[in-house]
C-alpha cells in the first residue's frame, strides 16, 4: 500500500458511494488508476466489503448501549458450543449492531440498538433468558456518538 491507496481508501472510508470519477477528482488520481487499485485492494481484502451508516433515530432505534458479557464457559463447553458460535447467534437478534470477543474482565461486547430504556430492559431479560451461557452483563447507555 502506498499513499495513493491510502488516499483512496480516506474517501471510501468517508463515503463509500463515492464512484470511481469522483474519487479521481478528489484525489487527483487518473480514473483508471483508481479504479484499478481499488480492485486490487478489494481482491487482497483490504475492502471486504461496502456498508451503510444508517441514521438510527429514523429508524426509531435512537438508543445505543454497550452491553459487555461475561460468559459462562462451563455451560458452553456442556453444550458443545463456543463463543464464536455464540456471537453469530446473539448478531443475529434484531437489536443487536455488532458483537466483539474481548480480553479482561469481560468476554464480549454487544452493541445493541432499541428504541428507548424500556425495549432496552426487555432486550436485556430476553438475552439472559434465551442464552444461558451468558452469566452476567453490564449495560452502559451511549450518551452521544461523533
């Protein structure tokens, strides 16, 4: 990767919309170049993909909370599972953004988003109930978001 790369990747990092034409223009970068190098990037996985930066509180979601989990291993290893496996599972709840493994004190991180603290506290109850290889949490409201 050179600076030309990165220069791409700046504005698709920006705006990922963003055609080949005006990230040329942007950039000063010949169309072809561009288009070219963000092939190459996309075939070595640097881009693996394109996403959407939604705006939540249209979607009626506005609330978003930080739900860290600490996980109950023992009840993971009874029933053949692991936290990977785990993680796709809770990802694919409706609430929830985005899930991570993470090291210290806690196993996982949840970003889930609901509408307002109540759909939150039934979200949390529904979570505890549902998957019981989750042995505690810790819920933090996001107050802002840059």
């Amino acid at each position: 990767m050179d600076e030309k790369d990165k220069k791409i990747l700046l504005y698709l990092k920006e705006d990922s919309s963003l055609t080949t034409r005006e990230i040329s223009k942007k950039t000063l970068i010949p169309i072809t170049t561009v288009h070219k190098r963000i092939k190459k990037l996309k075939e070595s996985s640097i881009i693996r993909r394109y996403t959407l930066d939604l705006d939540y509180s249209k979607l009626d979601r506005s609330l978003c909370a930080i739900v860290l989990a600490t996980l109950d291993y023992e009840h993971l290893k009874k029933h053949n599972l692991n936290q990977n496996e785990l993680a796709r599972k809770i990802k694919h709840l409706d609430e929830v953004e985005k899930t991570y493994h993470v090291t210290g004190g806690t196993d996982m991180v949840i970003i889930v988003r609901v509408k307002g603290t109540s759909e939150l506290e039934l979200f949390l109850d529904a979570l505890k109930k549902r998957f019981d290889a989750i042995d505690k949490t810790q819920t933090m409201v996001v107050l802002s978001e840059e």
